[in-house]
C-alpha cells in the first residue's frame, strides 16, 4: 500500500510485481492479495492502475459514520492510511436504501470547496453492512486472547490481538468488531467496549442491547430538550378536565399513555348506546418535525421492554413526565369521542385536541376487583365511571364477536426480579376482562384515526398484517390433523376458520399447540403507507394511533391528526410525508430487532433461573422438529430447550422433511410436533440463554435403546453413541 502511494504512475499489477520480484505462481497469491486489499477498501481500482488512499477516486468505497443532530449522515473512508480522514457528506435521493453507522457503500463522490466537508457522497449500492460485531467473553491468552460469542447461534470463536483487547480481563463481558478482511482460520477481532461481569445483576438485558444494537444512552442535546419542555396551557385545546379519564395499565407500568371513559349515550335515537372517550398522551406537542428529540425517536423507533428495565423511545422527562397521563395533574392529549350503538357498532366519532386531568391510576387488577364489586381508596369515587366503562365494553363484545377477530390464547409469562436483579420466580400473568377492555378501546380508537385520515385523504402509516401463506396453512394443517382436528381447505380462509380450530383445541391437551401453530403461521405485521389490511383483527383499515410514546409510528399518525384538522402547526410535513415508505420500513425493522432482544433477554433470565437445576426432569411437549434434533417448551416456565439427537436414545432418527417428523431406523417411531414427553435437564447456560435436554419419555413410553448395530442409510454406515464410547472405529462403507 505504500509503494502504490509513493508510485501512482506506476501502479499496475505488472509494475506491482516487478517491484516486489514476484514470479510465476506468486502472481496468484498476488491477485489474490489486490482484490482483498480492494475489497476492504484499501486500494482502488482503475483499468489495470492501483491508487493509494491519500486521494479518494471518483468511486470509492465508504463505511457510514451515523447521522448528526441536524439528521445529515455522515461517511468516511473505508481505510485511511493519512493522518486525518476527509469529511464525506452522504447525499440521499429518493429511492435510496435506508443506511445506518456501519454500513459499506460504493458510491461516487465529488470534491467541494469552501465547506466543512471534504466532498459528497451519492449512492450506487450497499456492498455490505459494517464490520460484523460480537458481543462474547474474552479468555485471555499468551498473545492477547479470544471471544466466546454469547450467542447461542454463534459457536465461532473471535481471534483477539493483545494490542485490541482494551484492557479486558479474563471471563469479562466484551463488545467487539471485525477486524480486518474474514479469512481461513478464526476472525479477528478488536474490543470496542467492556462490558463488565457477565453474571452480575441486570447484565442480562445489557447483553441483549449491545448485541442486537439498541441505542440505550440519549445524547446530551436530546435529554437537554426534553427537559425544557413545559406544561401545556388550555389555549385552543377541548377542556376535558371535567371527564373521568383514567388509566388502567400493568401494576408495574413505566409510563401511561391512554386513558378511557365511557357514559350512557343521551339522545334518544341511540337508546341503549354508549358515549366512549379514548385520550392519548399529545406526544407531537413536545417531540416535533425535525427536532433532535424526533431524530432520536426515530432512530430508536420504538421503547424496548426488559424485566429488569426499559429503554425509552423518549427522555425520561417526557416519557415519565409531561407526556404520560399522571393521576391529579394537567396532561396535553389527542382525544377520541366515539358513539356507539347498543350492539357495540361505531355509529360516529370525532377527534379533539385536549387538556385532561386524570383522577386514578389504576392497575387491570384492581379495575377488575371494582368491576365484581371489589373497591379500594382509589376506586370508591370512580364506582358509576367504571361500572359506565363496563357497560359499554358489553356492547362492544357483542361487535367484536360478530366480527371475529383472531382469538389466541397464549398465556403470557412474567418473570419476577428481586432488587438485586436475580430471579425470584417465572410465574405467567393473569388475564382479566380489564385487560380485554382496554384492548378493545385502543382498537377502536386506531381504527377511527384511519378512518379519519383515508376520509381526510392523509398520508400516513398503516399497521399491515397480511393472511398466511399457504405453506404456513399446509404446515399448520398437519398439526391440527395430527392432533384429529380439522382446518378448511380450499375455500378462502378467514380469522372465524381459524377460530373454530381454535375453540376445538380449547378442551384439549394440545390447546397451547394448536394457539402456538397458529401464532407461528401468521406473517409479521408492519408497517406501511399503503392498505393491505389487518388479517389477525379482521379490519379493513387500521393504524397505530394509541401509544405514541413507545412508538414512532403512533407520532406519525398523531402528526398526520393535526395536519388533517387544522389543529397547529406540528403536523406532518410534505418531507415526512414523502419518506414515509422509508421510515415505515426503518420503524418495522426497530420493531423486530426490539423482539428479538426481549425474547432473547427472557431466555436468558429463564436459562439462569433453571441454573441451580441441572439434573432434574420436567414435563414438556414438542414444540419444533429440525435435521439436528428437536426442541421442547417446558410445561412449568415455557422455557424451550433442545434435544440434540445425540439425547434420543440409542438409534439413527431419520427426519422427514415432508411432514416435519423424526422417524427412528429400527423402533420406526415417530416424533411429532406436540408430543407430550418427560425431559432431564443437561445444562442450561445464562450467559447464551441456551437449555440442553435429554429425552426420558416420549408421549408416555420411554425412549427406544436400540440394538447398537450398525445401520446401513443411503450408502453410509452410521456409527452409533455407545459404539464410540467403547472406542470401536469403523470405516465408511
């Protein structure tokens, strides 16, 4: 590299190899070396001509460094080899995929003169994200050391030089990046963050965060801005100060950002009908177009929820503050007034931009206590507000029936803390007619804000979520027949088919199965600026609008309200409006990578809290067949854990692809998904959330032993467990 700097006249691959004395068969490796060297971004590429880094050619290859406060993104060098690198300002035009800090780009760049930034950037496509990342434990060695990844997908080891290991210590939680170009043997590595004891209190979700890259610290201009917020005056707004507006969130609820009421509808062409008010927290006051606070949240796109903490789409001053709807204190709200009829259909609504003041906040559990008669000092005076609340959600079941959305029932697990972090207990919450009348408002009240936008002819984001594919169908069929269930075939399917499988399977062992499949046939929601409409509700039309909080997408359709009605000047602006497509994409992308973290935040805190009970068994049920083995949920926690076919007895299983079973090669038994079974727990490691099992019975029977002879299978002669524990070597057939 620096002989092509000090000879850019004489830079070719033949100039290169005179000058190195390189013959024969080393012009091979010598090809091969100039393509890595381009491929990393080292040395371009012109014809047959080689350039240094010290000037940047008309196409380059640049890493993205991140956006700054004004939302301009940012690009540098792949490599540089100089002393400062130049300032590359990346150039976005519609169309262009969306970029984040790390991501390698061709693009082509023009030199600027009389600016804070060397040149410009345009795209002419993605070559790959950043540098791989890995979050792991470093072992120390004799020269530097290496990275065990956390991730139990992940078995490769991380190669770590002494001079890139910052200072970590043996059995230290790290974060690293690739360091230099992959090849044969194990990556390198250099440390970019120790992250501390991976065992100790509250490490768990932190790996989760680093590893599935959640922005957990604001920038100070942000926690700045959000604390200079202030509280809202009546002004413009509907005074709703006068109605009972109160919340009904967790027990444990970090923020509350909706708040319901209802009232027997007066006028008499609507006898029997309910007035309900739905008023969310107004979010779009405080975190407008363009601010660093809406840069953030859209970076973020989204709160991510752990047991042991949150991360905030917002500043704690606005998310636990002014924007969520305290008991006894005026709150800014975006309000909904909807008429409904006797039966529960909508006959109208309107939106209002507001001032409210809640009386209560109160958890679903004691809302539930109130409504079998069961009052408290913060329930007492709201004795007729809420007894009105569940009147009109009666009304509402009667539509929600009719319309038949899909009805899963899966319970939900919760694990309990103690103040030091460790896990106390896995127990699963219970479900209350006030968790379902909260639920059914908040879909009404999004289902009137798409109304009102597609009326109002307003762009903005819908929440999409398409029918299954009819793969998903076939695999989910095989269950159902599997358990003598039946779901229509050959007829257009509909959420009231499914939930006659559903109801079949409610009386039975195979309930949690049969939810389960049908859970895992459906396609991911997301969202979009165009109508595909809302499978799982059964809804034409819907879009998120109840918890702009937690979610950029309920700003969007906040933002979209305002500029609709007149209501300020906060309101979507013709850019947002134009990147909606984008951002869309980005806030679905946020969404799945929040998921994920959570999920594997929970295994993780289940894998510790199974820890201590190595040895034991535990009754489960297939849940998932694979060539590898097979997993099983733990009936007492909802664990999953997977049996590797070196744990199923003593015989060669055969799996069949078409109907995803395992099929043993001389008992011809078969597992199939939703088999009851009785497990021993192997080993259960916290750090990576990973449960091993063995499998004692099998749908009462215990596993088959086998002959321990060998077995022919296509061509190959299968070595079997114990035979390898006596030593005996055989040779393939």
């Amino acid at each position: 590299m620096k002989w092509v700097q000090e000879h850019p006249d004489k830079a070719s691959k033949r100039d290169i190899g005179k000058a190195f004395g390189i013959k024969g068969s080393a012009r091979i490796d010598l090809k091969r070396m100039l393509k890595e060297l381009q491929s990393d971004g080292l040395i371009a590429g012109s014809r047959k001509q080689f350039r240094g880094t010290g000037e940047l050619p008309p196409v380059s290859v640049l890493r993205i460094s991140g956006a700054d406060d004004m939302g301009d993104l940012w690009a540098e060098p792949a490599e540089w080899e100089g002393d400062e690198r130049p300032k590359i300002l990346f150039m976005a035009k519609a169309g262009d995929v969306a970029l984040r800090a790390g991501d390698r780009i061709l693009a082509r760049l023009t030199p600027v003169v009389d600016q804070d930034h060397a040149y410009e950037a345009r795209l002419i496509r993605r070559i790959g994200a950043g540098p791989d990342k890995v979050i792991g434990i470093y072992r120390h060695g004799s020269e530097g050391g290496r990275i065990v990844p956390v991730d139990k997908k992940n078995s490769k080891e991380w190669r770590v030089a002494s001079a890139d290991s910052k200072g970590a210590s043996d059995g230290e939680l790290v974060e690293a990046e690739q360091a230099g170009p992959k090849r044969m043997g194990l990556p390198s590595a250099r440390i970019i963050e120790v992250l501390g004891d991976p065992m100790a209190p509250r490490s768990i979700s932190l790996i989760a965060i680093h590893q599935h890259e959640i922005p957990d610290h604001f920038p100070d201009e942000v926690v700045l801005a959000a604390e200079a917020a202030e509280p809202v005056a009546l002004g413009a707004r509907m005074d709703l100060r006068h109605l009972p507006l109160f919340t009904i969130d967790p027990s444990d609820a970090r923020d509350h950002d909706d708040a319901i009421c209802a009232a027997p509808d007066e006028d008499p062409k609507n006898e029997g009908g309910h007035i309900v008010w739905v008023a969310i927290a107004d979010v779009a006051h405080y975190v407008r177009p363009g601010s660093v606070l809406d840069k953030e949240a859209r970076k973020r796109g989204n709160s991510s929820y752990f047991p042991d903490r949150v991360v905030p789409m917002l500043p704690d001053a606005l998310s636990g503050d002014l924007c969520s709807l305290h008991a006894g204190v005026e709150r800014a709200c975006m309000a909904v007034r909807i008429v409904l009829n006797a039966s529960g259909e909508k006959l109208s609504h309107e939106f209002h931009r507001g001032l409210m003041r809640s009386p209560a906040s109160l958890s679903y559990e004691q809302a539930q206590a109130a409504h079998e008669g069961r009052y408290d000092g913060d329930t007492e005076p709201l004795k007729g507000p809420i007894a009105d609340l569940f009147a009109a959600y009666a009304s509402a079941t009667k539509a929600r029936n009719r319309r038949q959305p899909l009805n899963l029932d899966l319970p939900e697990r919760k694990i309990v803390l103690s103040d030091e972090g460790q896990v106390l207990s896995v127990d699963y919450r219970t479900r209350f007619d006030a968790h379902k009348l909260v639920e059914e408002f908040m879909v009404t009240a999004n289902v009137c804000a798409a109304e009102t936008l597609e009326q109002k002819e307003r762009a903005f984001l819908y929440r999409v979520h398409e029918e299954p594919s009819p793969e998903k169908l076939d695999a989910l069929r095989e269950v159902a027949d599997a358990a003598g269930l039946q779901l229509a075939k050959g007829q257009v399917l509909r959420t009231a088919h499914l939930n006659k499988l559903l109801a079949a399977a409610s009386e039975s062992e195979d309930a949690e199965l049969i939810n389960m499949q049908v859970l895992r046939s459906m396609t991911q929601a997301y969202y979009a600026p165009q109508n595909f409409g809302h499978f799982g509700l059964n809804l034409r039309r819907y879009g998120h609008f109840t918890s702009p909080i937690r979610r950029y997408a309920d700003l969007i359709v906040h933002r979209a309200l305002v500029s609709a009605h007149g209501f300020g000047d906060d309101g979507l602006t013709r850019e947002d409006e134009a990147d909606l497509k984008e951002t869309g994409e980005w806030i679905s992308s946020t969404e799945r990578r929040s998921m994920l973290a959570e999920r594997d935040t929970t295994d993780r805190y289940l894998a510790a809290f199974l820890a201590d009970r190595v040895g034991a068994d535990f009754v489960g049920r297939v849940s998932g067949i694979a060539k590898f083995g097979l997993f099983v949920k733990l009936e007492e926690t909802g664990a999953d854990g997977i049996i590797p076919l070196s744990h199923l007895g003593r015989e060669y299983w055969r799996y069949i692809e078409r109907d995803g079973t395992l099929k043993g090669e001389e008992s011809g038994r078969v597992i199939a998904v939703g088999m009851p079974c009785l497990v021993r727990l192997v080993d259960a490691t916290a750090v990576t959330g990973g449960l091993t099992l063995e499998m004692i019975e099998l749908d009462g029977k215990s596993m088959p032993k086998g002959s321990g002879r060998q077995v022919r299978h296509k061509g190959r002669r299968i070595v079997r467990a114990k035979d390898r524990k006596k030593g005996k070597r055989r040779r393939k057939g």
